[in-house]
C-alpha cells in the first residue's frame, strides 16, 4: 500500500521509526522503494551529489521538475517529497506556482527551508493542497548567512527559537518537519512538542523518522564524511540490500548511533 501522510503520522503515533533516502533518478527510485523506504526525497543537494557544485544554490525549478518525473517513474509506493530549490519560494506567489510544477510532476509534497518568515507560505501551500515539510536547523541554502555548515540550536536560546518556529510552522499547516544538524537533545525536544511527524539528518535518533543522502549510505561521499553518515554497503552485498539494512536500523533505532549524533 502506497505510503501517505497518515501513514507516517501513524508512525509517529505507535512510536515507530520510519526511513527516508535521496534519489534523483527512475532506477534508484524503484530500488529504494522496493527496499522498503517510506518517504523518498529529490534533494536539491542534486546540485552537490550529480552537479559538482559546492552548494545547493545553483539548482533551478527546471532542474528540480526534471528529477522528480525520473524519481516518480521508479516509484513503487513511497511518499515523493520534492525539494523548492533556493529563491523558488521567495514570495507566496512564486512558491504556490513552483510547487504545483513540482506536484504536476510527480511529487506528493514540498520541502522549503526557513523559519517563522514562512507561515503565510506553507499556509497558502497548505490551504490549496500541497502537504509542506519545513527543513529547520541547517537549512543549506543559507550556508551564505550561516558562514558555512554548521551545527544550529546549540545554545539554549538558538534551541528555543528553534522549537517555537517548529510549532508556529506546523501551526501553519507543515504536516513534516525536518531538522538537520542540531544536537540530539534539542531534536527530541521538537519531535515532542509537534504532533507532525520529524524527520532527522545529524539529529539523533529520538526524531519519529531519518533521512540520509543515498550516495553518502552507500559509502561514495566524495569530500569530507559529515559525523551523521553511516556507509551501510560496507557491511552488506549489494545496493538492496544496503538500503534495506538502512530501513531496518532505522526502524530498530540502531541508526543513528552515539557516533553518528551531535549532543550539543
Ligand atoms: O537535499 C537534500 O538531500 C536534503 C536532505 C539532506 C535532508 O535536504
Ligand atoms: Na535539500
């Protein structure tokens, strides 16, 4: 049965962990949805993984619609979740417009990176029938503003703010939230005080779901391993597998490990 918004809101309800992964093309998309992975993401870290940029910035809308067809075609089940690639939703306006071109082509929802600015434009998403997740923590298309990639919501207060947009974005209407590097603790803290389902990258494993770039699970990360990253093909036989050990160790909550987390 194919995976749906309740589904994984169910998950969060039982306790159970569910598995995102990255795929960009039709092939990986029906290997990965075959292994069983709830939720696949067209990641605009593409722009990274198949572009050779250093930053997600230079992906467009075109490159983005694109993928997500590739993606939808393998698909044999899972939740298509489409990243808005930087400055696509810029304006309410400009984002309603860009996630229908992301839902004509095969996505079953969006992800935007932000914080509170962002409630009148999931709002508007969310009222016209795009399901939105909010990427909060190290949101990679502020690298610019960031200073580099860097751990978010370390001190008490930046870890405040961080669970006050949470909550103020699912009020909103985001049905997902996700968080990218930000220490375990303040993670479980967020996954408690949404009812939204939270998906973690670099956040610890008390989050209601992961999600990992397959390249990096499969162990061909090129440039420095980020702490979070786990190669599950060293230990297993092929692709299916590697990808169907990721789902069971997420579901076991054996992955993310101490090794794999940020405590603060
Ligand atoms: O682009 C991407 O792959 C992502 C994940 C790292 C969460 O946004
Ligand atoms: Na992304």
């Amino acid at each position: 049965m194919a995976v749906t918004i309740n589904t994984l809101r169910e998950f969060k309800q039982k306790g159970k962990a569910f598995a995102a992964l990255t795929s960009y093309d039709a092939t990986f998309s029906q290997v990965v949805s075959e292994a069983g992975v709830h939720v696949i993401l067209i990641g605009d870290s593409l722009g990274m993984v198949l572009q050779g940029h250093d930053s997600t910035l230079p992906v467009t809308m075109d490159q983005m619609v694109y993928h997500v067809s590739c993606v939808a075609k393998g698909n044999r089940g899972s939740l298509i979740m489409a990243d808005m690639p930087f400055m696509s939703y810029g304006t309410v306006e400009a984002a309603l417009e860009n996630a229908a071109e992301l839902m004509r082509a095969g996505a079953h929802m969006v992800k935007l990176e932000g914080t509170d600015w962002m409630k009148d434009t999931i709002a508007a998403l969310s009222e016209r029938g795009v399901p939105v997740c909010a990427h909060l923590g190290l949101t990679p298309q502020f690298v610019n503003k960031f200073g580099g990639y860097k751990v978010q919501g370390r001190d008490e207060k930046a870890a405040e703010m961080m669970i006050e947009h949470a909550c103020e974005l699912e009020s909103a209407g985001a049905d997902l939230i996700l968080l990218e590097c930000v220490p375990a603790p303040l993670a479980a803290r967020i996954s408690q005080a949404v009812r939204a389902p939270v998906i973690g990258i670099g956040a610890g494993s008390d989050t209601d779901g992961q999600v990992l770039v397959l390249h990096d699970m499969l162990g061909i990360t090129t440039g420095r391993k980020p702490r979070f990253v786990k190669n599950f093909l060293a230990e297993t036989h092929s692709v299916q597998e590697a990808i169907e050990a990721y789902v069971n160790a997420v579901g076991e909550r054996t992955f993310p490990a101490e090794e794999h987390t940020f405590k603060a």
